[in-house]
C-alpha cells in the first residue's frame, strides 16, 4: 500500500493533493482554451516563454484584472 500512496503523490493526504493540484495544472496548460504563452520583461530573448492560464478575477467585477497561473519553478 505504501507504494501505491508514494506513486500517488506521497504518503499523506497534502502530498498527494499537492500531486493532483500539479497534475491538472499541467493538463490544463496544455488543453485549455485560456492557456497562453508569456514573456519577462526583464528577459530580452526571444526563446523566454513561459506557458501559464489567464482566468478572469470574479471577485472584483468592477476591473478587468486577471489571475495568472504558472507552475512555481517559474
């Protein structure tokens, strides 16, 4: 049992929802429609592309700001 927990993100119940978490992130990034492609300010070149989600905050319907949502290495 304890390898199937470790292949499921870890041993406790916030390991492995830390692992789902990540999991449809990085699904999402790929497939979803508001994925997109961003570049640093401070980076120059060309090839600094970081892919990341741009949601709409429904919180504050008064502006227009959007949550960005990149993987944390980033």
């Amino acid at each position: 049992m304890k390898r199937r927990l470790e292949v499921a993100g870890g041993t406790t119940q916030q390991d492995r929802m830390i692992h789902d978490k990540r999991v449809s992130l990085d699904r999402a990034l790929i497939y979803s429609y508001q994925g997109a492609n961003i570049r640093i300010l401070d980076k120059m070149d060309n090839d600094s592309h970081i892919r990341c989600l741009i949601n709409p905050d429904k919180l504050k319907m008064d502006y227009d700001d959007k949550i960005l949502s990149v993987p944390f290495e980033t």
